[in-house]
C-alpha cells in the first residue's frame, strides 16, 4: 500500500494480541476479572503490571459486574478505561452495559466469544456478544488475531470521538482466535501514542451556564447518572441513538487512517468484502468463519462457481446501506448465525441482513444457517454445503426452509 | 501498585473534636444543597448533611441507586455542589473504586492537579447489607482509599418499604408483613459493621444523627484515614417506621439509648465504645428498655398485642446479648445487677 510504518512481526494469540494492544494504548485503568476463554487477557497485562511495563491502575475486581462498574467510574472521573470479559462474565456485566453507554463512558472492552450455559460449556459461540447488541455499544467482530490487535487502537478512536462517546467491544472468537497463534505484525510504541492520543473530553454545559469538560472533577461540580423521569428520559436514549449514527461515518474514518499508517484495511471498516463483485451466491458471517468461507469461495470460483462472502465486521452500529449495496447483484444469501435467537425464526445477523433487503431494489432468496454452538468445528465441506444449498434455491426457485442447522444430530 | 491493608491511623493527623463546633459547621458552605424531594421527617438528608460538613477539601461523591440518589439527583436537578456520580444500586463500592483509582493515575500522569481528591460512597441498607455488600467487600479487600457510608433506614424505603438484612426482628414491612400467623420479620438486623470490622480495615464506626458531632467526627477520620473506611449511620425513615416525622432524631437517640444501636469506633480491628455509649456502659441504670423505641413506631405495633408480645421479649433479649458482647469485644463488662 502507501507509506506504511516499519512493523515487527511478533508470534501472538488473539488473547495475547489484545493485551498488547492495550499495553501500547496507553490505558489509564484497567478493571477486569478472569473467565476462560479471556484469561491470557488479564494475566499478560498482569504481566505488564509486575514488570512496570504500564503505567495503569489495574484493579483486579470481585466480579465482572464491579469490573465494568469500575471502568465506567474511572471513565466518568477522565480516565482511559479497558477491560475484558466472554460468555458469563459479560451476562454478569449487562446491566452496567447499559449503564456505560447511557454514561456515555466509552470504555473499551475485548470478549472473547463464548458460549452461554446451561449446558455449560467453554468454546466459541457469539451467544454472548449477540445477547448485548442492544445495550448500546460499538460491536466490532474481528476476522483474524491481526485484526483483533488492530481494533483495539481503532476502539479507542472510535469510541473517545467527541461525536461518538459510546463504549465499543471488539469480538474475537474464543479459542479460534483467543489461544490461536499467528505471526503478528504490531506497531512501534510511539506510533500507537500517536494514533490513539490522550483521551479528550467532549465540554457539556452546567447548570450555572458554564462550559465544561464532561467529567467528575472538584472545579466543575457535575452530577453524573441522575435520575431521569417520563419527561427527559426519552431524549437521552435519542441522544444515543444520534451517536451510533455518528459511528457510522466515524468507524471508516479511523479504519481508513489506521490502514494508512499500518497498511492492513478490513473492507471499509463495516463491512469487508470478498469476491463480491459479480456473485450470484453470497455468504454473510461474522468472526473467524470468514477465513474458512474465503478458501471454500476461491475453490468454487476455480470451478466457475459465482460464489462471493461479505463479512459484518461492525456489527453495532449495523451498517444497513453498506448491505443493501454490498448484496445488490446477489440472487441468493446464506447469513450465517454462531448464536440463536430462540423462538425469533433464526438469528440476530439474518435478521439484520434479511430487514435491511426489504428495502434493496432487487430481493435475493435469504436463508439462515445456525452453525458452531460450543464451539462445534464448521469445516470448509459444511460451508461448501451451504454454497450448493444456494445454488439449488436459484434453480429450483424455492427453499424448503429457513432456517437451517450446520453439523447439527437431529 | 500494591496498597497495604492494614493502616494505622496517625493520631496527630487526626481533626481534634473541638474544630467541629456549632459555629464552624454553620459557617461551612452547604455540600448538599436544599430543594431534594425526601419525604418530611426523613432522617437520611440530614446524616448527608452532616457528614458533607466533614470534608476536608475537595471531594467525590459517589451514591448508589436508593432514596438519597432518587430525591436529590432528578433532572435536570441537583442538590450536590460537588461532582456525583450514580451508576446501579449494587454498586457504590465499585464506583468508589474506580473514581479512587482513576484519581491516583491521573495525578500520577500529571492530568490532573497534583491534589488530594477525597471519595465518598452512600448507600442504604438494601446497598449495603443486601445487593451491594460483594461489590463493598471487594472495594475494602482491595484497599482503595474511600469512605463508605450506610445511611440505614432499615428497609428497601425507595421500592416501598420492603424488608432487608438490615431490616430488625418483628418489624412489618411490605413483605415481612404482620398478619394473623406471622410476627412481621422472623429474622434479625445482620451485624454489618461486625461484618466489616472482620475484614481488617483500618476504621469502622456506627453512628446517630442526633449526636451529631460525634457523628461529624466519625466521618473526618473516614475521611482522614488511609485505605478504606465504613461508616454506619442511623436514619430513621417516619414513612416506612410508621413514626412521627417529627421524631425522627429522637428515635436516633432512643436507639442509643436502649442499646439497640449501640455507638462504638474500631479503629483497627480494636473496639471501643463511644462516649453517648460509653455513658451507658459506666451507669448501666441509664439503658432504657426496648419497649420505650419500639412503642413510639407504628412497624412493631402489631408487638403489643397479647399474641406477638413474646416478640418483645425476644427483641430485648437479642438486644442486651448483642450490648454484651460489645462490651466484651470494648474490654468491658457489664456489672451483674444490669
């Protein structure tokens, strides 16, 4: 690409990838408690605190709920706040979710996606993450260990943007990406310092009519998380709203300049196509599946098969008018769910993608493929399965069903 | 990074007593302010009050959800003159945390002045003794330099009067009720300042608004002290106790007077009795009985009736046991013919 900076390559998993990541962003206070699959997470950073190789307040809390009630404390008093969870830890934390980005605390979080209990189980599913994409954070969902180290910095941006000011998390499928190893390349230090910055702080106006920075500080008396009745409420989670519209336009922004210092884009930042241009059968996922999908694309292109994938790397906000353009020559669309949303007629991704076409000139056949609950293994036959599916809709004109289980014992 | 957990509190550093007078209280600008919506005769405005009048310099404020933060903090209203912060109900001690922690970073950064920035938690009894308690466990085991405050008006007030583990043995609360087979609460008051005495933290005290100096005082050396600090505070609530609003700061001094809620500091893990306690320890003919504050509160009415009036017995058998042990626990004891 341009003139990227010189990078040296590092042997990272996922996990490892996002405490260095943070490590680099300067982060003033990091609040976390430990939980399988993000454990690496806590105990490199911890790492980093014992060699005095950070400069952060690092509170080790009693649970997840305090970690993130913590971070949105620290966050509300100025700080750069990150933390780290998966699974039940992030179900443990979802009433502070809503709490941080009502806050509008944009405190950074990494969840290494894991399933939910009961049965309890440990693997990768996106149960978790999916569950809170109404809480009012940024969802990005990264493809790869580079791109989970890569988002983190983009996190910071995003989120601490004056127009933003909302909390983000960056998904990264839990033992895929959080335990897999792959040759990182990561930025010097001070290159990081100067993409990520100092924290600023948006000004707010006080009631005595003055102009200050939106924060707990003792010159500027501020009452942070009152109580808001009938009459304003409403306007607060407009407001809210308004901000992930910003992120929107914010998220390409600070991609397209990342990708200028490091030389590594995803798509646009929302979205990341592959193979798309002229595909007739389309699969749209989220997550690490998109590296299996891609091989299985490149072999049915081989064999002339129109076959194309788009990956949803930005989740919240949903990019609606990216999909509508992304899938506008697509005839038929398999979206791809590693979570359920029971008794809703497939997934949250199919339902996103599938609401988005009602308003597309043209309507591709769209079907919906549950796949890898636990962390059940998709294998490239499974996703070439899914391909032949689609072809059979486009010469039969019809689907049998819906929705559809991937690997599943019926 | 590491904070020590035991801290001695440095007499010298300490505010003499004598600084508090009426007249240095009255001169000290209101923290918190009037026009908050509490019910008439509410005792918890008061204790915020006061302990605001304890702050030695610039201070954050940290309260989880329950009657103070709901009638002091509508929008686009206030009664904090200092920065606050809300987050959930069980939360004040993992606010406090953060504030504290993200304070010390930024003053270590340079981000900030280089100042003492003081922090204070208020939560009520449902915050304390129920919800909040593992989020204010963990905040003291950690060390973080803060001051917690239990304003405790023995039931969930806000949601309309609903028991707690802080609510007393034979109250009639919203789901304790008193009917026909049931006494109102079979079980008694968890013993929450024991319960923090026992994690090692260098100070805690119980504490009445109607000895207001003394309850001042407390909350200075809360304040003063290095690492964490819990403070427990009487308030009588006249909505939820069924009780005249106008006596509920003598209901503050009948509870000290029967020993129902006995005045004591520890100051490291050791005992001792303050002095409106004290008083009745050394002169054991000045405890009053139980009856005397339980008769004046439309919640134990149902006690003096034929059929639960055993209860009282059992209220002021539970009462002298625990004045006993706290005596003991102060290296003192009471004289036989108490």
């Amino acid at each position: 690409m341009k003139s990227v900076v010189k990078q040296e390559t590092l042997g990272l998993n996922g996990d490892e990838a996002v405490a260095y990541a943070a490590k680099q962003s300067d982060v003033d206070v990091v609040a976390a408690y430990p939980i399988t699959p993000q454990t690496i997470i806590v105990e490199k950073f911890s790492e980093y605190v014992a060699n005095g190789q950070v400069n952060t307040e690092f509170i080790c809390t009693e649970s997840e709920h305090s970690a993130m009630t913590a971070c949105l404390a620290a966050s509300a008093t100025g700080a750069r706040t990150f933390t780290a969870s998966a699974s039940a830890g992030l179900a443990l934390m979802h009433e502070m979710l809503f709490v941080t980005s009502g806050c509008r605390a944009p405190v950074v979080m990494a969840i290494a996606n894991r399933a939910l209990s009961a049965p309890l189980n440990i693997h990768g599913d996106h149960s978790d993450a999916m569950a809170e994409r109404d809480s009012g954070w940024v969802q990005i969902y990264a493809e790869n260990v580079q791109e989970v180290y890569d988002s983190i910095f983009q996190a910071f941006r995003i989120g601490e943007h004056l127009d933003v000011q909302l909390p983000v998390m960056v998904g990264l499928d839990g033992f895929t990406l959080s335990h897999s190893l792959e040759n990182v390349q990561v930025l010097a230090d001070d290159v990081v310092k100067k993409f990520v910055g100092i924290r600023q702080l948006p000004t707010v106006l006080t009631h005595e009519g003055k102009t200050v920075p939106y924060k707990l500080d003792p010159k500027n008396p501020m009452t942070m998380g009152p109580v808001a009745f009938p009459n304003y409420y409403f306007e607060f989670k407009r407001q809210q709203e308004e901000a992930m519209r910003n992120a929107l336009k914010i998220i390409p922004q600070v991609h397209d300049e990342y990708a200028e210092i490091s030389g590594r884009s995803y798509g646009d930042g929302l979205l990341d196509a592959y193979k798309l241009e002229d595909a007739e059968i389309t699969i749209v996922c989220i997550g690490s599946t998109a590296g299996t999908v891609k091989t299985v694309t490149d072999d049915l292109r081989t064999e002339g098969v129109k076959a194309g994938l788009l990956r949803i790397r930005t989740f919240r906000p949903f990019p609606r008018e990216g999909i509508i353009k992304a899938l506008a020559q697509a005839k038929a669309v398999a979206v791809m769910d590693k979570s359920m949303s029971f008794g809703g007629n497939g997934g949250a991704v199919f339902h996103e993608v599938r609401h988005a076409l009602y308003d597309a000139k043209t309507h591709p056949y769209v079907v919906n493929y549950v796949y890898g609950l636990g962390g059940r293994d998709t294998s490239p036959s499974q996703i070439r399965g899914i391909y032949e599916d689609l072809q059979k809709i486009l010469q039969t004109k019809h689907v049998d069903e819906l929705v559809r289980y991937v690997g599943l014992r019926e | 990074m590491r904070r020590k957990n035991k801290l001695t509190v440095v007499e010298g550093n300490m505010i003499s007593e004598g600084k508090f007078t009426a007249k240095d209280i009255a001169e000290k600008p209101e923290l918190f302010l009037s026009g908050h919506r509490a019910c008439a005769g509410c005792a918890a405005p008061t204790v915020l009050r006061l302990i605001m009048k304890a702050t030695r310099g610039p201070t954050i404020v940290t309260n989880a959800t329950g009657c103070m933060e709901v009638s002091a903090t509508i929008y686009p209203y206030t009664s904090w003159a200092i920065p606050w912060l809300h987050t959930a109900f069980e939360t004040a001690g993992a606010n406090a945390s953060g504030i504290e922690s993200a304070l010390k970073i930024l003053r270590k950064k340079g981000r900030i002045e280089d100042k003492q920035v003081d922090v204070i938690a208020f939560a009520g009894d449902g915050g304390t003794y129920d919800i909040g308690i593992q989020a204010l466990s963990g905040a003291v085991e950690r060390g973080h330099d803060f001051l917690y405050v239990l304003y405790d008006n023995e039931a969930y007030m806000n949601t309309g009067i609903q028991r707690s583990g802080g609510t007393p043995l034979g109250a009639s609360t919203t789901t304790s009720q008193a009917g026909s087979v049931v006494p109102g609460k079979l079980e008694n008051k968890k013993p929450i300042a024991d319960i923090m005495v026992a994690h090692e933290m260098p100070y805690v005290a119980t504490a009445s608004p109607f000895y207001w100096k003394d309850l001042i005082v407390k909350a200075r050396k809360g304040i003063e002290v290095n690492g964490p600090a819990f403070l427990h505070v009487f308030a009588p609530c006249p909505r939820g106790w069924r009780s005249d609003p106008s006596k509920s700061i003598e209901l503050s001094r009948l509870a000290v007077e029967t020993c129902i809620f006995p005045l004591w500091e520890a100051v490291n893990g050791e005992y001792q009795l303050s002095i409106p306690s004290k008083v009745i320890a050394l002169a054991p003919q000045k405890k009053k009985p139980v009856k005397d504050y339980l008769q004046v509160q439309g919640r134990f009415r149902h006690l003096f009736t034929p059929k639960y009036e055993k209860i009282l017995d059992e209220i002021q058998r539970i009462t002298d046991e625990r004045w006993n042990k706290l005596l003991k626990k102060c290296g003192m004891t009471q004289p036989k013919n108490a």
